[in-house]
C-alpha cells in the first residue's frame, strides 16, 4: 500500500485486493480510502446488482430493493473490508471478492425481510445458510462454461433427490456443502447458525446431514445406472 500523499495513486489499476486494503485504512487516510471504495463499487457493480436482481425475484422483491440491497452490501463492504485471500478458494481474487460478497448480499436479503432495511449482521451471520442448488453453484469458482455446466446439472439432480426429503434436510445438505473442506469439519459458526436457525441440537444437524447426504448418493447410483 502506497503511502506517499505527494505521489499521484492510479486506482483504476490497482488490484482489487488492494483497494480493499485501502478502504481498510479509511481511518488513517480517508481520501485514499473514499477514492478507492468508488473504483471498487465500479469494478463490482454491475455483477453484484445483477445477482441481487436475481434473488430478490426469487423472493418477490423489486429491481428497486434490488438496487438497494447491493448498495446495503458495498456499504457493509465499507465497514468491514475483511476479505480474506487466504480462506478464499477462487483462483482468481477478483472472483473470490465477488463470491465474498454474494454471500454478504444474501444474508442481507434475509435480514431485509426480517426489517424492510439495510442490515448489521455480525461476523458469523455473514457466513449464510445455502438453501438450493444455485446459491451453491455460486460459490464454485468454475470460470469455463461447460464445466459450469456440468457442474449445474448435477446440482439440480441433487436438487431433485432432496425433494424427497424435508426443507430441513435440503439447507443443511447444501450448507454443509458449501463450507466443508476435505479432511476439515463445517467452521463452527455455521453449525451453530444452522442449529438457531432450524431450531435442532447438533446431534440432530449431525442425523439430518447423514441422512441427506446417503439418500443422495443412494438417488446419484441409480440416476447414473439409467433407472430414474
């Protein structure tokens, strides 16, 4: 990060990571901080309004709560610019920052339900529930398209095999889905999460998972085998 006040800053070039950086010093250096934020709501604008678009209609909000809600997520963004290229699973940053904040622009679509306005969510309802196959096709970082593609027809089978089962068993397939990293168990924020949420005991997400998670693999053999 460049602190030189004499020296000209180019944030139109800057790496997204950096502006970031920068508005994380909005303290310290307020000018830098503001001019980064509006290259950054630049840069990301137009992909973030077009997913708010997407699942507000999806909940039967308007292009104008729409609108609002991706100005409530660049907001919280100005907050809290803790993005963290570390945990992010994206290999292309600007992918993981997007996917970051898809999460942060969902969890304010739940809360705008709750109070009809922006949302302070703390740091572990920032980590949301994943409740169907495209939220969690969201957070792939697949930037070929037939992978995409591939990828989306097996979700929406799964998607199609937890119809037989509960809304409960579907969210926490998915979220555990969504979070679970191979040889790691889900964080703790979102076991907690789901537990308040669904209103269950650990003991019960713990069934609730491996009873989805065996009717999927069950439904997947047979779908592969030419029977469904």
């Amino acid at each position: 990060m460049n602190t030189d006040t004499n020296q000209e800053i180019d944030f139109e070039k800057m790496p997204s990571i950096e502006l970031l950086e920068y508005i994380s010093f909005k303290e310290g250096f307020p000018t830098e901080a503001q001019l980064a934020f509006v290259q950054f709501c630049y840069r990301f604008g137009k992909d973030l309004k077009r997913k708010s678009e997407i699942y507000c209609n999806k909940y039967g909000y308007s292009e104008v709560v729409a609108l609002e809600i991706a100005n409530c997520t660049f907001a919280r963004v100005w907050k809290y610019p803790t993005f963290d290229k570390e945990k992010s699973n994206a290999k292309d940053l600007d992918k993981g920052i997007l996917l970051w904040m898809y999460r942060i622009l969902y969890t304010q679509i739940i809360k705008y339900g709750e109070q009809n306005s922006c949302a302070e969510p703390t740091e572990e309802e920032d980590l949301s529930l994943v409740s169907n196959a495209d939220e969690l096709l969201d957070r792939f970082d697949t930037p070929d398209s037939e992978a995409k593609r591939v990828i989306n027809e097996k979700l929406k089978t799964i998607e199609r095999a937890l119809t037989q089962l509960s809304e409960k068993h579907r969210i926490i397939y998915f979220t555990y889905r969504a979070y679970i990293k191979e040889g790691k168990k889900v964080p703790r924020p979102i076991t907690k999460l789901l537990r308040e949420k669904l209103s269950l005991t650990q003991k019960s997400v713990n069934t609730y998972y491996g009873d989805a998670h065996r009717h999927v693999t069950n439904y997947l053999n047979i779908f592969l085998n030419g029977q469904v």
